[in-house]
C-alpha cells in the first residue's frame, strides 16, 4: 500500500488545489516541496542575499496559502505563485540598497569592432559546457545575474532558468510578450558580454 | 527554400540585422528562410559565427545552472510559519 505522500506526488498541482479547497490543507506541503527549491533559488538569485530570499520565500508561501480559495483552475499554479512571487521580490528590493551600475547599452553588446578582431580565435564556446560550469564560473554566472537591473534579471531567471514561455513570464510580470522577448534578448546579450570579457582575463570572479 | 533564395536575403543582411534576430533565432521562433539566411551569413561571416556561438554557450550555461541550496533552518521556519497559518485556518471554521 503507498503512503499518503506517495500518492500526492502523483496528482497535477491544480489536482492539489482542488483538494486544498475541498478542505484537505495538508496537500499544501506537497505543493510547497515541488516549489520551495525553485523560489529560494529565484529569491537568492534576485535579492542578492540569503535573509531577504528567506523573506520572499515565506511572504510567498503565506499569501499563496491564505489565497489558495481565490486561485481559480483555468489559470496555471505555477504561474500563479511565481506572481506572488514576483511581487514580494519587489518588495525585498525597495528595501534593499543594493542598485545594479548601468547595464551596456544595445551597440555596446553587439559585436563591435574590436570583438570582431578576436572573437573567432576565442574558443570559450568550444568547450564542453560541463567542463566550462565550474565553481569560478558559477561564480561570475551569479555575479553577471546580479548586475543585471532588476527588470531584466527577472524575465532572464524566468525563462532561461525556470523554464517558463514567453508568454506566461508575461502574465507573472505584468507585461507583453513583445517586451518579455526584448528584456530575454538584452539580458542574455549583456550575460555574454560579461562572461566573453571574462574569459578574456578582463572580470575577476569573486566567487 | 531553395539556397539561391537563402543566399539573396543572407546577402542583404547586415551583422547588426543579425544580431537583432539572435534570440528568436536561438529558441526557434525564426521562419526557416530567416533561419537559413542568418547560417548563410555566418558561414561567410566567422566574427557572426563566433558571436552567435558564445551566445549560445551563454543561453546554455545559464540554463544548467544548478539550483541554490536550501538552507535546513530555512525550509523549518517556513514550515513554522505555514503551521501557524493552517492553526488560524482551521480555528476560523
């Protein structure tokens, strides 16, 4: 006979829901396992430091837990609470004092005269990116999201690491697909741009 | 599309042009005609080649980003705070 647990890790999030509001609250730790790693990442990843994350990761599960009989089922959990989310993340930064410098602007990503002279006898994209990922690296990653402004590092976190399309980091974020894609193109430009001077010896990793 | 086809438009194309479509072009939101144009400019192109090429490894490594872990201290006050939620709930009905 499985556990009652096992069983929970069966259904589909709304499934969940749909029991949360039949009465059943305990389903919310189900809820809060398939979630909890991805939203503290996120947090940590947006707010910079550990106690502004932990803050963001319980003013989230709180206010999705007293809102869960709100929630209606055609909308998608996922995005729902990644909303909820989002607006706590903001919050957490009007708090903060931490401002990113001015990011580069669009000419100065684009492939300039002097990158062109020695991009292609850079050979950082040949090699393998298991190799590449390694500690330092993860550390000029992190650093490179923090100094994006804050705009742009959330659409980047959104679709490029939890995965979500265009148009749900829309619905999260309050804005148009057309500005989702150009907020994605610019912080990935500006990811490259830092790690391809980097790899040329001229960032230091503070990791 | 025919390569005579793909050729004439890679050959209209700037580097800046491309630069501009880099994204759509990584997540396959492209027509294939503007697909094959962009890896017809490249092959004549190597600097576009290479930067299209970062930028991928770029897009990569940021997708494989582990996950940060969850401190334990975390994870039980959070279960704290969601208990004291669930206490309020059940006394209020």
């Amino acid at each position: 006979m499985q556990g009652k647990g096992a069983m929970l890790d069966k259904l589909q999030d709304n499934e969940l829901v749909t029991r949360f509001q039949q009465g059943q609250h305990d389903v919310f730790e189900e809820l809060v396992s398939r979630y909890v790693g991805r939203l503290y990442s996120m947090g940590l990843r947006m707010c910079g430091n550990t106690d502004d994350a932990q803050d963001m990761l319980q003013e989230t599960f709180v206010a999705a837990f007293k809102g869960m009989d709100a929630f209606r089922a055609e909308a998608k959990f996922s995005v729902w609470l990644f909303q909820i989310a989002k607006h706590a993340c903001m919050r957490m930064r009007r708090k903060s004092k931490f401002s990113p410098r001015e990011i580069f602007s669009l000419d100065e990503l684009a492939l300039g005269e002097d990158e062109r002279k020695t991009l292609s006898v850079v050979d950082w994209h040949r090699t393998p990116i298991d190799e590449l990922l390694n500690k330092e690296l993860q550390g000029v990653l992190d650093e490179t999201i923090h100094l994006l402004p804050s705009d742009l590092r959330m659409v980047l976190l959104l679709r490029d690491v939890e995965g979500f399309s265009a148009e749900e980091t829309g619905k999260i974020i309050g804005a148009s697909v057309s500005a989702v894609k150009s907020r994605l193109h610019r912080a990935r430009l500006f990811a490259r741009k830092h790690l391809h001077l980097y790899c040329q010896g001229e960032v230091r990793s503070h990791a | 599309m025919p390569d005579s086809k793909a050729k004439s438009i890679a050959s209209k194309m700037t580097c800046k042009e491309i630069f501009a479509f880099l994204s759509e072009y990584v997540d396959g939101e492209l027509s294939e005609e503007l697909c094959e144009a962009i890896q017809t400019h490249n092959g004549n192109c190597p600097p576009c080649q290479a930067f299209v090429d970062t930028f991928i490894t770029t897009i990569e490594l940021v997708k494989k980003q582990p996950a940060k872990p969850l401190p334990p201290a975390v994870k039980d006050e959070l279960n704290a705070a969601l208990n004291r939620c669930r206490e309020a709930l059940d006394q209020a009905r």
